[in-house]
C-alpha cells in the first residue's frame, strides 16, 4: 500500500506544512538494486580510543566504497579500544564534526568490544556505546542509520559489514549486534560474491505470499535452490512462486507433529538455509481471549518452530555450515495491547535462538538467528484502521513502515555463507522503533 505521507512530504508544499506543524518529515530510503548496488559516496574510517583493530582496512577496502572525508556516505568507527570515559571522549570529538554530512540514507557504523567482566570500567564505557548509537540513530535523520558491532575479529564481521554499508540495511538501525569468531573459517567466503549461495539449498516456510515471497525471492537471487513451503491451501500460490524463481513447491501442514521427518525426506541430499517464517496471528485482548485463539498462535508460530528445527537437526537433514533463520517480532520484544498470544510466540522464538545457537554450533556446525520485524508493509497491515496504520509507521526513527524485502536482505545476510560468526542474534528490522529497546 503507498505512503501517501511519505510521497507529501517530498514535495516542496508538504516540507514546508510538516516542517511548521512540527510532524515527520520521513526521507525516501535508497534500497539494493542490481542497477545501484552500492551507496553513493565515500566512506570515512575514524579511531577512537586506539589501537584499531587489525585487518580492518582490507575488510573496509573489499566493500567497494572509496574512501574520503567530504559528503560520506558511510562513517565506520572503530571504538573497539575505548576502556574509559577519557577515551569514550573520543567518539563524541571523532564524530561531532562529521555528522551533519553524512549523505542521506548513509549508514553509520560504531565497532565495539565485547565487555570485559574483569574490568568494570571498560565495560561501563563499551554499554555507554549502545546507549550513543540508539540515541544517535532518533535523531541522525533523512533515512540515516546507525549500529553498533561488538567484535574481536575484523574478517569474521566482513560480511556483517558489508551488510551495514549498503543500501541492503535500509531499514535496520539502532541494532547492536555481536559478531564471535567461533564458527567462522576464512574458507567459509562464497565463490561468488555475486551468488554467495550457489549449490545450497534453502527452504522457506510460509513463502507464498508476504515476507515469505519476499525471502525466497532474495535466496533465489543469491543463487540459492528454494524449496517454497505452505500450507496445502496455498499450493497455487507456492507453484507459482517457486516456478517464477527456479525453485521447487512442497505443501505441507507446518504444524504437523511429522512435518520435520516429511521435509527430510522431501529433502533426501539435505538442507542449507531454513527458514522459519510461517507465523499467523490472532488478535485480541486477554480478557476476551479464549483458548481457540491463543493455542493457534503458539502452535504455528512457535510450536512448530520448535518440533521442526528440533526434527531437522535430529536427522542431520542441516548440513555442516548450515543457517536457521527464524523470525520473531518487535512485539515479542516489547509487547504489544491485543497481542499477548502472538507476543508470547514471538518472544519465544528468541528464546529459543539464544539457547539453541551455541549448542547448534558446536554439535552440528549450524548458526541459528533471528529477524524481529516492525511496522513492514503487507496486506496485512493495509488492512489495519488508518489513523493505527499511520502510528506504526511513524513511531520510528526512519518515520516509514519497512517493506518486505528490508526483512528479506537482513535474512539473506544471516545465512550467507561468510556469516558464521553471527550466532544467537536477535537482529529487529524495524527502522529502530521507538518501542522497546
């Protein structure tokens, strides 16, 4: 559905009348095409706190940006060395002039450290650094984002980084994410950075419409053999999807207690890249809310997550290097009126990321993460009352929905093959919503 807010206030009449009454004043989002692959302009590397870490520049280098300090389109600073409040001066002083020109919908990154448990000021000043990016990112404006990465390794985050500096990241912003080094070989990089997930296979659930159709497209053109995964009542849909795309149709109840054994077997050379997008909802307040409607929505959305991934990894169907993606949401993360069934499935999801990743790591060689969607474009928020429709999209920092394809790219990233640092990570894409952290 089109944003007439967004189209008004591009105009020279609707700047004006925003800008008095004091309302949004949302800038256009410069997204990934294969025609404009890259951001337009320069990027400038800046240290705070010293030393920097080592075999950042080649990293920086293979983003194909060209380095520069005047109109950026992307500042990286490393604050990895930051360990007291002297030093955490050196961000404000670092960045403080350049700020104002960052070139609309150019990308700020900070690199961090992870906090050190033996040194509590370090750890103060390396937490103060979350706190700067969220408050930088409410107020950066004209569809700029800013993210924290705590790191250790600069090759391990390449991908990461890479992910961040592009117009792919459109509508992630105010995120901190933690990039390890278990799971990451140097091997790991794709044969083509073009096709990062040729030969592999990846089977999206819930891919018939919506988001689904949005991620199984953008597996699809990174190369990758999609198996498009519904509900039999969908099984035109998912034909046609996976016949527009190269990919292969299975239909099959998600939440069948044998839907993990039938996928395997669908499935006899093994799996990749899953998916876990099928998700439904229905709304309404505790109160009113009988058990016909809150069992569905745990069932679907979490329930079957659990018995599916659970199933998969039993039958060693994820092969080694594998990903799972599964997708939360930003109301599991912080609630939402109407919504505690669907809040509760969602919250669940992150649970189990954050307990499964290590162990799926190590005893299987497999990376598990998640997307938390905010306020995305589909036929299912079309639907909702105008003046509800037009908060969701407002009550972020970047003042617009998100559209399938922002949660569909940040997908994309966690399973690339380069990604294998990134382990139990709940990553929102939500243009930094103002609910929750």
């Amino acid at each position: 559905m089109a944003d007439r807010y967004l189209s008004f206030t591009a105009t020279a009449p609707g700047r004006l009348l925003t800008r008095r009454l004091g309302l949004p004043q949302p800038a256009p989002l410069r997204r990934w095409t294969a025609q404009r692959p890259g951001l337009d302009g320069p990027l400038l590397h800046l240290t705070a706190g010293g030393p920097p870490v080592p075999g950042l520049a080649p990293v920086l280098a293979r983003t194909g940006l060209p380095t520069g300090t005047t109109g950026p389109a992307a500042v990286v600073l490393d604050a990895t060395g930051v360990r007291d409040l002297d030093t955490l001066a050196e961000v404000h002083a670092a960045l403080h002039p350049v700020v104002r020109s960052v070139a609309a919908s150019g990308r700020i990154v900070v690199l961090g450290a992870p906090l050190d448990a033996r040194d509590h000021h370090q750890a103060a000043v390396q937490q103060a650094l979350e706190g700067f990016v969220r408050s930088l990112g409410k107020e950066i404006g004209r569809g700029r984002t800013v993210n924290l990465v705590r790191l250790t390794d600069a090759a391990a985050a390449e991908s990461t980084l890479h992910f961040l500096l592009s117009p792919r990241s459109a509508y992630v912003s105010g995120q901190v994410i933690a990039v390890g080094t278990a799971g990451f070989e140097e091997s790991d990089g794709p044969a083509s950075r073009a096709l990062p997930l040729a030969g592999r296979t990846a089977l999206v659930t819930g891919a018939a419409r919506g988001i689904g159709e949005a991620v199984a497209e953008t597996l699809a053109r990174d190369g990758a053999h999609v198996v498009v995964l519904d509900v039999p009542q969908a099984e035109e849909d998912a034909r046609r999807v996976a016949a527009r795309l190269g990919g292969t149709a299975l239909t099959l109840d998600i939440t069948a207690a044998d839907a993990g054994e039938r996928i395997a077997a669908e499935l006899p050379d093994g799996l990749d890249v899953l998916i876990h997008n099928a998700g439904i909802t229905r709304d309404r307040r505790l109160v009113n809310m009988p058990a016909d409607r809150w069992s569905p929505v745990l069932d679907v959305n979490l329930g079957s997550v659990l018995r599916t991934t659970d199933a998969l990894l039993a039958k060693g169907a994820l092969r080694t290097g594998g990903r799972i993606v599964a997708t939360a949401s930003i109301a599991g993360l912080a609630g939402n009126a109407g919504q505690t069934n669907y809040g509760a499935s969602k919250a669940g999801v992150a649970g189990l990321v954050r307990s499964l990743a290590p162990r799926a790591l190590a005893e299987h060689g497999v990376t598990v993460n998640a997307v938390a969607p905010g306020f995305i474009e589909t036929r299912m928020t079309a639907a909702v009352p105008l003046f509800i429709r037009e908060a969701g999209r407002r009550m972020n920092s970047l003042a617009q929905g998100g559209l399938p394809v922002d949660v569909a790219e940040t997908t994309a990233w966690l399973a690339h093959p380069a990604s294998g640092a990134v382990n139990g990570q709940v990553v929102r894409v939500c243009g930094q919503s103002l609910l929750g952290a």
